[in-house]
C-alpha cells in the first residue's frame, strides 16, 4: 500500500516541477525576446498596396503609404552572406517619392514604450534601375538612375520626417542624419550596385546625457562580405526623446519634382524584412516565426498558474 501511494506522490511532485521549469523557461524567454516587431509581407496578397495592411508582429497600427507601393512576389528579393540570412516570398516595392513621411506604421501606443535603452531597425533593400543598362547607382541629383531613401524612428508627432534620426543611401553612399544634419559615407569604399540586395541596419542610439536619440549608426552588408560592419555614423544635436513609429523618406524615384526641378527617371526601390529589436544580435538574427511567441506565451501562462496554485496550497 505504501508503495503506490509513495509512487503516485513522486510523479505528481516531478509534473510540478517539470511545469514549474516550464514556466520558468518561457517566463525567461520572453522577458528576452529582444524581435519588438517585424513585417516579411509574406501574409499579404501579392499584387497589394500596403496602405492599410497589418500583418507581421508586434505593431500597433496598420501601414500609412503617401508614395505608390506594390506587395509584390515577382520582385522578390533574398539575402544570404553566409551569417545574415533574409527574404524570400513577398518584397515591398516602393515607386514615387514624397515630400513628406512615404510610409509609416507606429510600434507602440505611448512614449512610454521604448524609451531610455538604443534600438536597431534592420532590413533588406534593392535599387532596382529597370531598363537601365549601368550597374553603379548614380549619387543622388537630378539625374536618370539617382536614388534616395531614409529609414527613421519618431514619438509619432514629429511634423518634419527630416528631422528624424535616420539612416539609408544618398545615391550609392550610406548616410546618418539627426535633425536635418548629418554626414555620408565614402563612395570609393562603399558603393551599391544597381539591382544587386543589401542588408541594412540602423542603430538609434540613446544618450543619457540630451535624454534623447540624438546619434545614429549605420551598418551595411553585402552578400560576398566586402561590405560589412559600420560604415558612418553622427553624433548629433537632441532629438526624439521616445520611439513609437517607424516612418521612411523617399526622393528621386519614378520621376518627379524636387525643390522645383523636375527631374525623370526609371528606378524603384524593393525592400523586405523590416525588423524592430532592442539587440544588435536580434536586429541581424534569423526572425522568429510568430508561433514561437504563442507557444513561449502559453508556457508562461501555465507556469504562473502552477505557481500560484501550488502558493495557494
């Protein structure tokens, strides 16, 4: 009789224990999931514009657009330099510019969110000429084959996107900018191809001592590696003080009017994996499928309520 008695009391005591690990784990798991927010555009039909969509994780609003966009299978894009690993499926692509933000969508409610810590956003691009026959992406200007785009983070009130603290390509030269000043890279050491995919991260760093985001640092990969690390960054003067949106600039695309000169010319920009971490790790790291969210949410679930009953008991 004691036996089984004794039997039935030790396998209840390890499922306990075993939930309680569980618990623990996700617990642990989750508190480090430093992927805030990420889109693929997988979820969405082909052939889409992406005002208004809201798919991938993390976000709290829909995409607002001001520039012509296409969800777009046929132009998809795909990165591999044998650490950094994105696209594939679906890419954004990007053909009119703006004077103002060309495509927004806010990462959280209250400036209460992501404030006081540095965070990175990262993504693939492509500077797509068309029936342009050259490989070297012209420097920006007035010209066929200029290209420009900015990818910023602001508090969501911010009236001036170029203000922002941003980061992207003048041309064929990466640049950082705070407040409508900055500085670009050297074109001779890191100069893009036409039609050839990059990846891209932009690191918003917090200072302590404006309480703000007032530097940007901007690091760009290419698939054989002799572009890969940091390649510019500025220290600039105080800026957004909360992040809550992430909003991009886009000039000299599809032809148009810049600063009273109209200006014509046959190049898109293709974009894919935007990513939102608190990591640089997690900014250049595999995206994480949302399931594992669900199921790393569950397990926490589950462990709070065996430690509350077993508290209880």
């Amino acid at each position: 009789m004691f036996l089984p008695l004794f039997t039935r009391y030790l396998r209840s005591q390890i499922g306990r224990v075993a939930l309680l690990s569980l618990g623990s784990f996700a617990l642990a798991a989750t508190s480090q999931a430093t992927v805030l927010a990420y889109d693929t555009f997988d979820s969405y039909t082909s052939g889409s514009s992406l005002s208004g969509l809201d798919g991938g994780y993390g976000w709290e609003s829909s995409w607002s657009t001001n520039v012509t966009t296409d969800v777009s299978s046929s132009s998809s894009i795909s990165f591999n330099n044998g650490s950094i690993v994105r696209g594939g499926g679906n890419s954004l692509v990007i053909s009119s510019q703006s004077s103002s933000s060309a495509i927004t969508r806010s990462m959280a409610s209250d400036s209460s969110t992501y404030t006081g810590s540095t965070y990175y956003t990262s993504f693939i691009f492509q500077v797509n000429y068309g029936t342009g026959t050259s490989t070297t992406v012209t420097n920006v200007g007035y010209q066929e084959g200029s290209s420009f785009f900015g990818v910023g983070v602001d508090n969501g009130t911010t009236s001036s996107v170029t203000s922002l603290p941003q980061g992207g390509m003048n041309g064929a030269r990466a640049f950082a900018r705070v407040n409508a000043s900055g500085v670009t890279d050297n074109v001779d050491q890191n100069q893009i191809k036409y039609n050839n995919t990059y990846f891209m991260v932009v690191e918003h760093v917090w200072s302590g001592t404006t309480n703000s985001y007032s530097s940007v640092n901007v690091y760009l990969y290419d698939e054989a590696n002799t572009i890969s690390g940091q390649v510019v960054s500025y220290d600039g003067t105080a800026s957004e003080t909360s992040i809550e949106q992430l909003a991009m600039r886009v000039f000299y695309i599809g032809g148009g009017d810049r600063n009273g000169e109209a200006y014509t010319n046959d190049v898109d920009l293709i974009f894919d994996d935007f990513l939102f971490a608190d990591s640089f790790e997690s900014a250049t790291g595999a995206i994480p499928e949302p399931s594992t969210y669900a199921a790393l949410a569950g397990l926490a679930v589950l462990g709070i309520a065996v430690l509350r009953r077993k508290r209880r008991g």
